[in-house]
C-alpha cells in the first residue's frame, strides 16, 4: 500500500469547486456532461442543499451528440431553463468528454449572452484539476465580471473587509464562516461582502469598496489578484481562527500580505537555501541585499575570532605587531567573500557546507602551508605557489608575527 500513492489524492474536482462557489449567488452552472460529475457534486461535496436550493443543471451528454459536436442541442436547453429561472448568469462548466472532443465554451458562452442578454462566461474545467482550480476561477470571473466601480473614499467608513475563499468544501457549515466573521468583527472590521458564503451577488459586487482584501483560503487567492488589477485593493492571506485573529487584524491594518510567514520566519529562518529565499519575499529583498549582509556578518565574526590569536600571540612574542589589525583585514573580507557568496547562492545547507568544505581545502590544504609538501600531490605541489590558501597564509602570519 506504501507505492499505492506517491501524492495523497484531493477530494474533489474543480468541476464540483466551480458549483460549490457559485452556489448562493443566483446563477444558474450548467456541467457538460453525461451525468457522472453532477451526481458526485450533489451526493457527496455539497452540504447546503438540506436547506437551500441552486441553479445548478447538467447537460446528459449523450455518445451521438459528443460524437457529431450537437452543441445547439445544448445551446437549446440552456436557453430554456434561462427563460424559466431568470438566473443573473450562466457559468458553463466543461467535463473530460467535452474537453477531449475541444468544445469551444468562451464561444458558446458568448453566443448565450447574446441570445439571452444574460451575463454568461466559461469556466475551463476539465476534471482533471482539483477544487481550487475551479472554485479560484469562477470567483476570478466574478470578480472581473460583476464588481462595480469603487465608490469615493468620503462615501464609506473605514476598516472595511471582503473575505475571500469561502466555501463548504474548507469551512463546512455556514455557523463556522459567521464564527470566523465575529473573530473579526471584534477587532472593528466591517465585512462587506463573503465570497461566497451568506451572501448574495448583489453584496459580492460591492468588494471594490473594501480597504484590504483576506484571503481566508487558496481558493480566493485568484479574485485577490484580480480585485487589486483592477482597484488596486491590497491583500492578507491569512485564516482568522480565534487565537490568531488579533495577528491578522493586525496584518489588515499593516498590509502585511503573508503574516504566517514572516512569523515563522522570525522563529526558523535558516542561514541558507529555503531560509534564505523567504526572508528575501519577506522584506523584498535582492540577493545583492543578502550577499553584502551575510558578508558584513561573517567578517566581523572573522575579526572576532582573530582577536584571541593576535592578543596571545602577541602576549607569547612580548610584544605587539599593532599593523597585524589592519594587514589582516584583507584576507578575513576574502574569506568573508566565499563564505557569503556561498551561504547567499546555495539551494540548500548540504551543498552549503559541501562549498565550505571545499574553500577550507583550497585554503589550507592546497597551499596554505598546513601539510608538508610529500603529503601533497604534485599537481598541488606545481599550482601551490599560485593558490589563494598561499597568500591568506602568508598575511596571516605577517599579520600575527
């Protein structure tokens, strides 16, 4: 069972994520496809239908009409449902069958919105991606679609918040949404609108008002994106669970896009690969940032611990070379150089330290002086004169005697 899976499978399809963000807001998804997909989104990934009905149709693609492309047929009975439920949009939702035989959706939905005048757009599902592709998408579409323009900053009061990413298939029941919109509340955030949880298009298209987006889930992380294109609204990702609602109300007042990382980068920031790379998204850093900081830190620390030797070498001798302080200062920023150079670049801490490895080496042992020369290669005896190791020796000792 161990080679069974590699990666543990998702839970659903973005087909299903698709009906699941679309679900409160009055429009009417139609799947294209034989059955399988409706079935499954309606038995066992949504939770609301106990007490809330949705627009929500399947085409029963038959083999004949997948085999002759009969998408009039299909193009038939959209039209006459929208005719009988008044729905404020149509989302087409592709399933495999329809994406192997290269049905053209954002044709099809141009063609109802024409026919209709209702708004009408594809989402481009295939079955094959899991729920956050589809659910992502289709809030994208609403985001772009459906928000109107933003209001004058007199018209509206402040610390006003839209919560992205909300659907049952992360949060469950709705009782767990109003508990993260308390969490909030408290802190004196105003939520405008849920995307898209208890609350309606109508409500949804008023985001554009809100002072900072919280993107509660990656499902919501597409319509953040698109919200701050088109109005330039900031986003925090972030979840406000009870314990951690002050720290993100917090993010919201500072614009502090990923709280959770930079708390975890202030606990566990390495010195190098992973390390390095989030403390550079962290504070928008470049690695010429980090290469001059790793290098100022490490030749003091160099400096540091050449002190001890200058302070007793001198003690032993009887006398101080006060020159030695300045001399070496030029070996130790070589060093200094390598060192940085590689903590700065390095993927990781074992080819990190496999590089140190190798600068002790060339250094030290090949050239330095530390081993006779019969212990050396002749390769090594012939290029020794010319190896760095030979010259940071020599300052060193000129430095220290």
């Amino acid at each position: 069972m161990r080679q069974s899976y590699r990666i543990i499978p998702i839970y659903t399809s973005d087909v299903s994520g698709v009906c699941s963000a679309l679900y409160e807001l009055g429009g009417m998804v139609v799947m294209h496809d034989p059955s399988g997909c409706n079935s499954t989104y309606n038995t066992h990934d949504e939770i609301r239908w106990y007490d809330q009905d949705s627009l929500i149709f399947i085409s029963g693609l038959t083999e004949i009409d997948a085999v002759m492309g009969n998408d009039e047929k299909f193009l038939s009975d959209i039209k006459e449902a929208a005719r009988e439920f008044h729905p404020k949009f149509i989302a087409l939702v592709s399933s495999p069958i329809p994406f192997m035989n290269g049905t053209d959706f954002p044709a099809l939905a141009k063609v109802l919105e024409i026919e209709t005048g209702i708004p009408s757009f594809a989402v481009p599902t295939n079955g094959m991606h899991d729920y956050v592709y589809g659910a992502g998408i289709a809030f994208e579409e609403i985001a772009k679609r459906f928000v109107t323009e933003k209001e004058t900053r007199e018209n509206h009061v402040k610390r006003i918040v839209n919560l992205l990413g909300i659907t049952p298939l992360d949060f469950g029941p709705i009782s767990k949404v109003e508990e993260l919109k308390k969490n909030l509340e408290q802190y004196g955030w105003k939520i405008i609108s849920t995307w898209a949880m208890g609350d309606t298009l109508e409500d949804l298209s008023n985001a554009g008002n809100a002072e900072v987006n919280l993107v509660v889930s990656s499902v919501g992380l597409r319509a953040a994106r698109a919200l701050k294109e088109k109005y330039g609204t900031p986003y925090v990702i972030g979840t406000p669970y009870k314990e951690y609602a002050e720290r993100i109300s917090e993010a919201l007042e500072k614009r502090i896009r990923l709280p959770a990382l930079e708390d975890r980068g202030k606990e566990n920031l390495q010195g190098t690969g992973n390390g390095i790379c989030e403390c550079m998204k962290l504070y928008h850093l470049n690695r010429g940032h980090i290469l001059a900081a790793n290098m100022i830190h490490t030749f003091l620390a160099l400096y540091i611990l050449f002190l001890p030797c200058y302070i007793g070498i001198s003690i032993w001798m009887g006398h101080a070379n006060l020159n030695g302080l300045l001399t070496i200062i030029p070996a130790l920023l070589l060093i200094a150089l390598l060192i940085a150079g590689i903590a700065t670049f390095s993927r990781s801490t074992f080819s990190a330290n496999i590089c140190l490895l190798f600068v002790v080496l060339v250094l030290a042992y090949c050239g330095g002086g530390l081993l006779p020369d019969v212990l050396l290669p002749k390769v090594i005896q012939q290029i020794r004169p010319y190896l760095p190791g030979t010259y940071v020796m020599q300052i060193f000792c000129h430095a220290l005697y």
